[in-house]
C-alpha cells in the first residue's frame, strides 16, 4: 500500500465521521478509565450497562474506595473476570489518589504503572482522555491493519508503530477510533462486508469477492 492510498483511505472515513470518538459511555478521564479496564475481553455496550449505575453511585477514586470490593462487584458482575477487574480497579483507585491527588495522569509511564493498565489502556487514555495522537491496538485494529494492508505486523506493538509511521499526521489523532469501528462494524472478523466497504478498492485484502453471511455479526476475532 502505497501513500496516496493511505491518504486516501482517511480521507473516506474523515469524510463519513468526521468526529469519531469511543462508544464507552464517561463523564470524567477517571470514568473512562474505568470502562476501559472493564472492557478487555467485554463489549462496550456490556460495560455501560454496568457503569451506568455503578458511575451514578460512584464517580471517582475515593467514592469506589468507599463502596468496598463487594459492593464494586455488585456492580460489574456481568463482566467477565470481574473479580480480577474489581481488586485492580480498587488497587488503581487507591494509587491515584496516593500519587495523583486523586486525577488520573497524563503521561505513558504512570498510566502503565497502575494496576490492569496496559499499553493499549494507556493509548486509549492518551488519545480519548488527553487528545494525544496514539494508536490503541485491539483485536479490531490488528485485523484491518494487516488485513488492508494498511500496515501488517506480528505483533499489537508492531501495529502499533507502522500505523503511527504510516498514517498522515492530519488524521493521527482520530485514526483510533476509525480503525475500531471499521472492524467492529465493516471489516469484521469472519466474513468482512467488502459490497459495504467504502474503501474496498483501497484495500489488498485479496478476497473481496466472498459474501458477507451475517450483517449483525460484530464477533471479535483476529
């Protein structure tokens, strides 16, 4: 893939949603935190049936501090590992407010440092949070990297450092959630809807030919 194809390949999806932005549902970057360490290995849509109560009770560090691992799990047990979720959310909560005053930082290397947050968090964070131009690799975005050839990679952090190196600096800071949504919704895992794809002819993936089976079908598979 060539730069005009990339370039081209953003400008399509800038032009469709020109302001794209996370499905999780937040008020706060503590918020939004929170969903995003519940929703590894969830849907979005999971994650805010659960927060939308456990975030009316409870907003910020010192007020799930206060609810008590029991009472977090209460909340998130629809969640897959929640009990692990639950005792790093608790752990994260009690290290904000220790080392942050309670604010959720800005930078790389304290977002990795606190419990449950990984690499992906912490882009997740950096980008929809701060506004910072990073690359949150997901399953999604691992599939329609290599898929598209947009930039092929063994590895999220691969991924990760192509699409950095290769997408225009002009849609770098929304090329995130793009690439999400087209694989949740458009390039998905098993049968990718190509009749459907507003840059199929942009893309190398060589099977464009196959039928898309199942419209609804949103199944998370690299």
């Amino acid at each position: 893939m060539n730069a005009e194809q990339r370039y081209q390949i953003f400008s399509r999806l800038r032009a469709a949603n020109p302001n794209p932005t996370t499905e999780l549902i937040y008020r706060t970057p503590f918020e939004l935190l929170v969903a995003v360490m519940l929703s590894a290995q969830a849907t979005d849509k999971s994650v805010n049936q659960a927060t939308s109560g456990l975030f009316a009770r409870a907003g910020t560090p010192e007020a799930i501090l206060a609810l008590g691992e029991d009472g977090l799990k209460a909340h998130i047990r629809t969640i897959g590992l929640f009990n692990t979720k639950a005792r790093h959310i608790l752990q994260t909560c009690a290290l904000l407010i220790e080392r942050h005053g309670g604010a959720v930082p800005c930078d790389r290397a304290s977002l990795e440092s606190l419990p449950g947050v990984g690499r992906k968090t912490a882009n997740v964070i950096l980008n929809t949070a701060f506004g910072e131009p990073t690359m949150a690799v997901d399953t999604h975005i691992f599939r329609v990297a290599n898929r598209t050839g947009l930039a092929p990679g063994k590895t999220p952090l691969a991924v990760e450092q192509g699409l950095l190196d290769q997408i225009p600096d002009e849609f770098l800071h929304d090329a995130h959630h793009w690439l999400i949504l087209h694989g949740r919704y458009v390039c998905t895992a098993r049968t990718p809807r190509c009749t459907a794809c507003l840059i199929a002819d942009l893309c190398d993936y060589p099977d464009k030919s196959l039928t898309h089976r199942d419209p609804s079908s949103t199944t998370d598979h690299v």
